[in-house]
C-alpha cells in the first residue's frame, strides 16, 4: 500500500496524520453538509492552513509539506 492509499484510508476512517508540525485531518461540517480536509502546518519555516474539498488535493498538499520540512 502506497502512503497516499495509507492516509486516505486513515482520513476516510475519520483518523488523522501528524508529521513533524504538519497535520491533516477530515472536517465534518453540518451546514451545509458537506465534508472537508485540513492542512496545517504550525512549523516556523513553513506555516499553512487551508480547507480542501478534494481528498485527493490536501493529501497532495500535506506531503509536499511534510518533505518541504524534512530537509
């Protein structure tokens, strides 16, 4: 199982991931009911949080991040 098909099926699951500072998580939103995915990075060098409708998007977003920091 690749780390993307990991933590989609962790954020699915309504679990999260927290790497070095950076967070994603699903947020369930009862007006209007739709659900959401946050990104956020509380790191000095990289700070970022922004709401995704597209799993596939903040996935993408949080491990570009998480690498940004690892370096």
């Amino acid at each position: 199982m690749t780390v993307r098909q990991t933590l989609r099926q962790k954020l699915e699951l309504g679990q999260h991931e927290e790497i070095n500072e950076v967070c994603i998580c699903c947020i369930e939103r009862q007006v209007p009911r739709e659900g959401g995915y946050q990104v956020h990075s509380d790191n000095h060098k990289h700070r970022f949080s922004k709401l995704y409708y597209d799993i596939d998007k903040a996935i993408g977003k949080f491990l570009e991040i998480k690498y940004k920091l690892r370096n």
